[in-house]
C-alpha cells in the first residue's frame, strides 16, 4: 500500500510539471509555419500526381 502511494505520488508531480514546461516554450517562428505549410503543400501534391497515374 504504501508503494503505490509513493507511486501515485510521484505521478501526480509529474503530471502537474509536464503542462509548465509545455506553457513555457517560446511560439514558433512565421518562418517555421511558412515552412511547415511549404513542405505539407509539396506532399500533397506529390500524393495527388502518384494518384493520377
């Protein structure tokens, strides 16, 4: 009993740090986003030509 205690225990401090170091990360970039949409775009061309064949 007094194992899963300490266990609960621990992951509930856990639990409760994980969410301030995610709030803690600075927003991407624009040129990131721009990025990312860049590359999602290419991809989706890409499938769409492998499709029309």
């Amino acid at each position: 009993m007094r194992r899963l205690t300490i266990f609960m225990l621990t992951v509930m401090m856990l639990v409760l740090a994980v969410p301030s170091l995610a709030f803690a990360q600075d927003a991407p970039s624009t040129a990131d986003l721009s990025l990312a949409m860049d590359t999602m775009w290419v991809v989706i061309a890409a499938v769409l030509v492998l499709f029309m064949q």
